[in-house]
C-alpha cells in the first residue's frame, strides 16, 4: 500500500480487483485499481498520493523484487530504481519530490525475465513445465519408440534465454539380428517393437520350437536371441531277417534299399525314405527263399512261421506241419522290354499287370495270377512294334483292347 493511501479490497487471489485512495486532499497519481492476473503479478504499476506540505513527498515505496536508493523525500530528492537478477524494470528507474509535493514519472515494477516458448522435439513432449518466466524450468520426453539424446530439463536463466538446447530423439533400432543357417528370415524393419521372424529349410527343424519369432524392445536389444535350425535325422532303417540295408544317410531326404543274403528274393522291391521329423517312410519287405525250380507246389515254396506272416494258406495253396505253414512264392515274373509290370507282391493269389509303351502293343498275359503251385498263371507278355504287328496280322491275329491298353492276340 503506497503512503498515505488506502487500499479497498481483501481478495488477492486470481481475478481479484483492488481499489486506492488517498487520505485527506491527497490527489492519487496512477492506476486507482489493480487486477491479479494469472502469472501471480498485478496489472499495472502500484500508484502514490501527492504531498499535503509543499516541499515533501510521500514515501513512494520500493517495488516487489526490487530495491530503492535514497531516502529524502523533500524537494528536488532524487529516488533510483533496480530489480534484482530475472526481473526487468517498467516504470521510472528515476523519480524526483516534485515541489508541490507529488513524485515525478510512474512508480516502478519488477517483472520476471519471460525466456519465451522453449521449443518442443521432433518425436517429443513437454512432459513438465511451471512456465516460461526466470527460473522456470521444462522436463522433455520422447515418444514411444524414440530414444532421448541430450539434457531432457532446461531452466530460463536471468538474461531471458533457455539452458542448453531441446534434446534430440532419435529412433530405436536393434539392428539386423542376421539370417539363420538352413533357414529362411523374414521381415527387413528392425526398429521399436518390430518383428523379425524366422522359418527352417526342409529337413531341419527349429529349436527351441517356440522362439521362431523376435521382438525389438525399448533398449534397443531383441527380447531373446534367434533359433537355430538342427537337421533331422532318422533313426536305423527295420531290419529284415536274411537280408541288410543297403545306404548309411539317415538324413531327411534320404533313401535306404534292401537286399537279400544268397538263396533269397525280396518279397517286393522297397525303397524307403526319411521324411517328416524323422521317421522312415514305405513298406518293409520280406527275404523269402528262392523257388529250386522243380515243378510241382513244393518246388516253390518258402517256408516261415506262421506268426509272422500273419496268414494262413488252405486247400492246395499250403501244407500245413505241426506248426509250420508252408507260403507259394512264385518269384518276379520279370518286366518286358519298353514296358512296365503294375504290382509288388509275388505271393499266392497275388496280380501282377503289364503295359507296354506307346506305340508298342502287348503279346502275351497283360494279367497274371500267382498259382497255387508256384507259377505264375498265362504266359510271360513280350512289347512288339508296328512292323512286327503287321506281320503278327498276316498270321491271323487280332488286336484287343483292354484297361491295361492294346494287346495281340488270336
């Protein structure tokens, strides 16, 4: 309150409006009436009422943050004005008592040193901030995905300007985390909360099963490390009695035959593979003893246990001893030339079919049974070209057609 004044009003808070007066014939030189505004300051400049003695002045006062040197107030005194470090003046730095007992220019205010807007980051935010005015001060954040380098606070200093510069916020990245051997990578971004994922080749198989997909995390690092692709293997191939695995590769894609010890034929040809996660893939055959080649039934008979072969022969395919049964077997038939034989099992009552070729035609059985006594039912077929089928006609012979294709015959 200036000297010799009065003040009306008993809020301060924002919005709040205050009324001078002066006391006696005092006049009021400035503002009759303040406003507090919402940086905490009031509008204007504080007033001050004139001198009822001629040759004295009031005592104008000393503003808020601010100091006064002299303290005469008579006539023709001379009062100095200053703020302190982060405020600025408005109003007179100077005033002299004036003789009719009023001051001379306007009552001074220091007002807070404002440093301005302090900029925001590229990918960033303000986060903190209690203004713009001296000894302010903002904290600075970055998005998601971003990585701060740099001061994240800055202060308004008293000359007005911000400390150091807003910080940078730059992109995380964890990089290329690299391909994986026998296998295949997909996805090319390697940034924030971005996905790289990863599938073996045919053949492996990933390990551990459940890390086929990666994730680029906040610190700049992959949340676990990449699998790795291990080949598959299978175990060893069946063992057949009287007969041996031909191949030693038990890796995946691999294949693996049999052969039969002297004295016995494969039941049919086999080949098996190792497929899948490991398992051998085809029908395990069986070493069954060569036919003697004498005619009649037990000329071509294998005898093994009747367990394990999981059948039993009656009337006269099969004699039955104690507990022996006795199994016909008539043996590959063998596959013309520029054709081909439909069938694997050379066993009683078992088919085989022949075809031949284009633009060859079959002479012969395109159907054979194996027999009861050991021999294959018709006769073995032969493939003949054009020229010879020509001739065949000359002979009286007549060309059929069947699901197995053209044949010769009478």
């Amino acid at each position: 309150v200036p000297a010799n004044a009065v003040l009306t009003g008993d809020l301060f808070t924002s919005g709040a409006v205050v009324h001078y007066s002066c006391q006696g014939r005092r006049s009021l030189v400035g503002n009759s009436s303040r406003t507090c505004q919402e940086d905490s300051h009031w509008s204007g400049a504080l007033p001050h009422c004139t001198g009822n003695n001629p040759g004295f002045c009031g005592d104008p006062g000393t503003p808020a943050h601010g100091s006064r040197l002299g303290d005469e107030f008579k006539a023709k005194s001379l009062l100095r004005f200053s703020c302190e470090m982060g405020y600025q003046l408005r109003g007179s730095a100077e005033r002299t008592c004036l003789l009719n007992g009023s001051w001379s220019g306007l009552q001074p205010v220091c007002e807070a040193v404002s440093c301005g807007n302090p900029g925001t980051p590229t990918h960033g935010m303000i986060v903190s901030s209690d203004g713009v005015l001296f000894s302010s001060s903002v904290v600075y954040a970055c998005w998601d995905g971003y990585r701060t380098s740099g001061l994240t606070t800055r202060h308004c200093t008293a000359n007005g300007t911000w400390t150091g510069t807003a910080p940078d916020c730059t992109l995380i990245s964890c990089g290329d985390p690299g391909t994986l051997a026998n296998g295949i990578q997909f996805g090319t971004d390697f940034t924030f909360n971005s996905t790289v994922s990863y599938q073996c080749n045919p053949g492996y198989t990933m390990e551990p099963a459940t890390s086929s997909t990666i994730r680029c995390t906040k610190d700049s690092a992959w949340n676990h490390s990449k699998p790795t692709c291990k080949a598959v293997t299978c175990g060893q191939p069946p063992p057949v009695q009287d007969g041996k695995v031909e191949g030693s590769d038990l890796r995946w894609g691999a294949s693996v035959s049999y052969s039969c010890a002297q004295g016995f034929q494969l039941s049919h040809p086999a080949i098996l593979s190792c497929e899948g996660r490991g398992v051998w893939k085809g029908e395990v055959p069986q070493c069954l003893r060569k036919s003697s080649g004498r005619t009649g039934s037990r000329s071509r008979l294998q005898i093994t246990n009747m367990h394990t072969l999981g059948y039993s022969l009656r009337k006269r395919a099969c004699v039955i001893y104690s507990h022996v049964t006795i199994a016909v077997f008539c043996g590959d038939p063998g596959t013309p030339a520029e054709g081909r034989l439909s069938g694997k099992s050379f066993t009683y009552r078992s088919e085989v079919f022949f075809q031949c070729r284009s633009p060859f035609i079959l002479v012969g059985s395109s159907r054979r049974v194996c027999q009861a006594d050991g021999t294959w039912s018709g006769t073995q077929p032969t493939c003949i070209g054009t020229d010879d089928m020509t001739a065949l006609r000359g002979l009286g012979m007549r060309t059929f057609h069947s699901k197995t294709g053209p044949s010769v015959g009478t």
